[in-house]
C-alpha cells in the first residue's frame, strides 16, 4: 500500500466488511491500517467487531489475543488465549 492511499484502503476494507460481515479478513487489515497510524483503541475495536460478527473461534481469537501482547497488555493477551482454546 502507498503511503498516501490509508484512506482509499480504509474505504476498500469498509466496503468489502459491508459486502461479507463474516469474512474476518478485512477486520484484521482495517485493524492493521489503525495499528500502523498508532491508533490502538479503533485498532482493538476493530478485532472486537470481528469477533462479534465473525465468531470467537480459534483463529479470531488467537489475532485478538497477539495484539494484546504486542501492545504489552499482558494480562488480557493471557485471558484471550485461554478463551481460544
């Protein structure tokens, strides 16, 4: 993605989220996009709205719960590992 383009892509992955609610792809992009501009609450509300449409199976899970731990959050990253399995 060029530098300029975040807008056209948050567009794209609104769209594609609109057309398909239950593919969890364009959740973890558009919470991607949000995580490379530092803006962690929309990038973590993005991974909860997926799991809400999507399900919290495994694999939703599992994205949630790396985030988690990325953003050293510990104790919720340890909490939603647990869930997954």
């Amino acid at each position: 993605m060029l530098k300029g383009d975040d807008e056209r892509a948050k567009q794209t992955y609104l769209k594609a989220i609109s057309i398909n609610p239950s593919s969890n792809i364009p959740y973890i992009e558009l919470s991607g996009l949000y995580s490379r501009k530092g803006d962690w609450e929309r990038a973590e509300a993005e991974l909860k709205n997926m799991i809400q449409a999507c399900g919290s199976n495994y694999q939703n899970l599992q994205v949630l719960a790396v985030f988690y731990e990325n953003g050293r959050k510990q104790d919720l990253a340890e909490k939603t590992y647990l869930d997954a399995v």
